[in-house]
C-alpha cells in the first residue's frame, strides 16, 4: 500500500511537471478510472489510442498507438505515434517489458521471462523505426536517452494498471536497450534480463572479435566457410554478373551504398559472421566442403542463404537506418579482418555504417556513450542478468560485472548461437537464473527461495507463443 500511494504521489507530481500546451499528453495511472474491463483501461491513459486487439486464449492481446514527444528534453516542440503491444493476462501478475531494438511484431508472443514469471508482457517499437517514425524526422533525437525516455514514459504510464514488479528484457539490441534504461532509470524496473547484448566500448578497438573467429566451431568448420568466402570473392567477376542480373529481376538499386560492387563485397564478408549468428557447429555439413571445385551457383546460394544478397541492395537498408544511424552515431559497429583471403581480393574491407545510411541525413559519432554505460554496468549492475551464446560472434564484446555490481550475472550457454536463453544454460546456471528472475518479478516461492536448483518457469510452454525464434536480423546487425 505504502509502494502504491508512492507511485500515485509521484505520477502526481509528473502530470503537473509535464502538462504544458503542446506537449505530448502526460502519463497518467488508469487504475483510478473505475473501470475493470482492461481494453477502456489502458485507452483512458491519455494518449493512448487502439489499433486493434487480436483473439488468444488465456490472454487479452492489444496493439496501440501511445503519443511520445519527439524530444524528452523540450515535450512541447513536437510528437509522434509510437507503437506498443499489450499481452494481458492479470494486473496481479508482474509485467515484462520487452522490446528488440527494431521494429514490434504485432502477433501474440511470449519472450522467456514472460513465460518464467506467468506474468503480463509491455513490448516496444524502437523510435524512427516505421511507422513510430516523427515527421519530418529530425535523426538528432535518436538516442540511447531518448529511447530509455520512452521506455520510462510507457512504464510511467501503465504503472497504474500493472502495480507489481516489472522486469525489463530484450535480445542483441534490444539487449542493449534494456541496459540503457537501467542506465538512464535505475529506478523504474526490479530486474533486467538482457540476452546477447553487444557493448563496444572502443569502437576502434575490435581485435575480440578476430581472436573469436580463429577459436568458434572446429578448424573443419572454420576452413570451409573462409574456404566459401574466399572463392566467392576470386569469382567476383561471374558471381557480380548474376548479382546485376538478379537486382535487375527484382528492381534493386545501389545508391546508399554506392555500387554493386560494394554491396557484393558487403555480402561476402557478412558470410562467416553470419553463419556463427545464426547456424549450429551442426549446420557446417550444409558447407561446401570443396569450394575451389563448387559451381558458381553452390557458392552463390550459400552465400545467399546465410548473407542475403537482397540486404545492401537500397530496398534492405532502408528499413534498417535508424540501426545503422545509432551504430554510426554511438553504439559502434565491429571491424574484422580477413588474414585468409589475399589482400588484392578484399577493396573495401567491413564498410563503416556511415555507407549504409543515406547521404542526407548527417551523422557524427560520440565516442563517450558507451564508455559510460560500460562503466555504469560494471560498477553499478543490480538485478542484472546477460546471457551470451558460446558460438556467437556478439558475445566476443559483451557486458562484464565489477566489484560495485550486486545480484548480478553473466552466463554463456555452451554450443548456442544469436538465439541463446535462459534454457540453454548448464543445469545449475540455469535453474539459478529461473530463481533470480523470479525473485526479481516477486513471485519466488519460498521453495525456490530455499532451494534455487527448483526454479522452473511458472506458465506452460506453448508452442505459438513461446517458439524459440533466434533475433534474426542481416549478418551484422545486432
């Protein structure tokens, strides 16, 4: 009772901060309507508006549009429709705020906290990705802070109605962003649950990530991917013929990158990355073993089927821009190097994300962003759990725990890719993991308590809503 009227004090205080002509509407607790039907709930929060609400048992799933200023700093100068989703199943259950990083599906799913804690799910469409874009887009109001921003505003929100705890989670970059707002409120969320979350600290500094490639998999494996990707640039020639042919086809275009020889090459060097992203040690026996006597079409299509040589086309850029504008702006982007392949077959090496963004919109890295929540993480981490994948390339620059870090983790699941969890953890990580997320969302029994190896999720699996999807995005994106 003494949490709940806290919060109604400081909504109080926030409403009259932010109530300024112009701005977007503040966040408001919806709880004190008096209503019980939790659609006419969450629409009385000011701001928030339907777009629809789709069918699932045991659930009431909602897709809204909330209005968010395009800049927290100066609310009145301007808005814009961000997407969320609600997965409702009982404003007594903790709530799991999730987001990837990108864009928000609009079909029901369960991340894993959601299903460990049996609980309510809030997920996030980053901003600038469509259609939670401002217009005209002003690309200097995409930011860490200004993202944590939103996040808070939504939680500030909806707090009213979901009063239990809330745990934050997201995988790759919307590992990162989970970490963000912990960063920037520390005070909104009782645990985070970040899975394999990048953190280039020293953007310039990637040799973690070549000391990766010369020890994942088996030498086996590794010879005959550098062996694919190698031929695929000695044939550059043929292959680049069919590149036009194939771009023709489908009326594909090179403007932002520059050339289909850029993008061809982008491709290329994408392959081994994104074969260790996305593939099991497994999945090498689907390799050309012998890529000097492969045809043109074996090297092509496996390239394909592991880079994608649609992505550095403009029609696959285009929606990633506000990934690539962060990257060059402040999160950074990995270099490797290719001390296998000749050095006359590689022009331009991994491309800056400064080539994947359109020339119109400027960009200008700060070296000090990520210095910062490193520094944060590791001297200040409480409630915080990353989990990596062993065979991830991601992983190679992760989060690490200091000495001011507290109920803290950092766990690797052995053989796992992009789509490492929770449930691939060796058995006495994982069931200590299950524990902490339950303790964090406050609905630990006091078995569990006792005895962390008991730990197991509360809800059911259900094979719609919790399939393991790895957060596949192009090779070399997070």
């Amino acid at each position: 009772m003494r949490k709940a009227l806290r919060w109604l004090l400081a909504l109080t205080v926030l409403i009259g901060t932010l109530s300024t002509a112009g701005a977007a509407t503040a966040a408001q607790p919806a709880a004190t309507t008096g209503t019980t039907d939790i659609k006419e709930q969450l629409l009385a929060i000011p701001g928030m508006s339907l777009i629809e609400e789709k069918p699932y048992t045991g659930y009431r799933f909602f897709v809204l549009n909330y209005t968010q200023p395009v800049d927290h700093r100066h609310p009145s100068e301007g808005t814009f429709q961000q997407r969320i989703t609600v997965l409702h199943k009982d404003v007594s259950r903790p709530t799991v705020f999730y987001t990837g990083g990108y864009n928000v599906s609009t079909t029901p799913g369960r991340r894993e906290p959601t299903q460990i804690v049996d609980g309510n799910q809030v997920s996030m469409e980053y901003r600038f990705f469509t259609p939670s874009r401002p217009a005209p887009a002003d690309w200097s109001k995409l930011d860490i802070w200004q993202a944590a921003s939103d996040q808070h505003r939504i939680f500030t929100a909806l707090k009213g109605i979901y009063s239990g705890n809330w745990i934050a989670t997201g995988g790759s970059k919307g590992g990162m962003t989970a970490t963000y707002y912990e960063r920037f409120y520390p005070r909104d969320m009782d645990g985070v649950v970040a899975y394999v979350a990048p953190n280039d600290v020293v953007n310039n500094e990637d040799s973690a990530y070549d000391r990766f490639f010369t020890q994942v998999g088996t030498k086996e494996c590794r010879d005959r991917l550098n062996a694919v990707q190698r031929e695929a640039l000695v044939r550059r020639a043929p292959l680049e013929k069919k590149y036009a042919a194939y771009a023709a086809n489908n009326g594909y275009t090179f403007t932002t990158v520059g050339s289909l020889d850029r993008a061809y090459e982008a491709v290329v060097l994408d392959y081994v990355w994104g074969f260790w992203q996305y593939s099991l040690l497994s999945d090498c026996d689907s390799i050309p073993a012998d890529a000097k006597n492969a045809t043109d079409d074996e090297i092509w299509n496996s390239v394909d089927t592991i880079s994608g040589f649609s992505f550095y086309t403009d029609q696959g850029l285009e929606p990633y821009t506000p990934y690539y504008y962060q990257a060059g702006t402040q999160l950074g982007a990995p270099t490797i190097h290719f001390p296998y392949i000749e050095k006359q077959y590689v022009k331009y090496g991994y491309q800056p994300p400064r080539n994947f963004v359109p020339r119109s919109i400027p960009m200008k890295f700060g070296p000090s962003a990520m210095r910062d929540v490193d520094e944060w993480v590791r001297h200040n981490a409480h409630h915080m759990l990353y989990v990596y994948g062993q065979n991830d390339p991601w992983g190679a620059e992760r989060f690490r725990l200091g000495h001011g870090a507290k109920d803290s983790y950092v766990f690797t699941a052995p053989g796992m890719n992009h789509g490492a969890n929770v449930a691939g953890l060796v058995a006495d990580e994982r069931a200590l993991a299950t524990a902490r997320i339950l303790e964090w969302a406050g609905v630990a029994s006091p078995a569990v308590q006792s005895d962390p190896s008991t730990a197991k999720p509360l809800a059911r699996f259900d094979a719609k809503l919790d399939a393991a999807t790895v957060e596949r995005e192009p090779a070399l994106r997070p």
